[in-house]
C-alpha cells in the first residue's frame, strides 16, 4: 500500500507494457507508409489522394487507441 497526495492508501498495481503499445504504434507507421503509397498509385485524382491519406492517418492513429485501451481493459480484468 502507498499513500498518496491526497492521503489515500493505495494498492499498487502492475506497470503497463508501454513496449507493446509503442511497438503497435510504430506498426502503424510502417503500415501508413505502405498503404499510402498503394492508395496513391491507385487513385487518379490529387483530391482524393490526399483525403484517403489524411482519413487512413486518422483510422490508423484510432486503432492504435483502441488497442491501448484493449490491453489496458486486459490487464485490469487479468
């Protein structure tokens, strides 16, 4: 138990694998590089080209949220 600013004791839990969610982010990196360059090769218009990019960023960056929030629920019910 640890007490803590406001003087509460508290059960200290286990430390989050921040490898893991680091790993997954980097991941999805690599993969928006290479998906990026797909899509570019196989869209025609300047627009969309860079509407698909900015909506794959978006969905990327979300999935590696969602899987934060995955192994965080994991680990809490574990």
């Amino acid at each position: 138990m640890t007490e803590t600013f406001l003087g509460r004791n508290e059960k200290v839990g286990s430390t989050y694998p921040i490898w893991l969610d680091r790993s997954i982010f980097i991941l999805a990196i690599i993969g928006f590089v290479f998906l990026n360059q797909y899509m570019w090769n196989q869209i025609d218009s300047t627009l969309l080209q860079w509407t698909a990019s900015v909506v794959l960023a978006i969905f990327l960056l979300i999935m590696t949220e969602v899987s934060g929030r995955i192994i965080q629920m994991l680990r809490a019910n574990a």
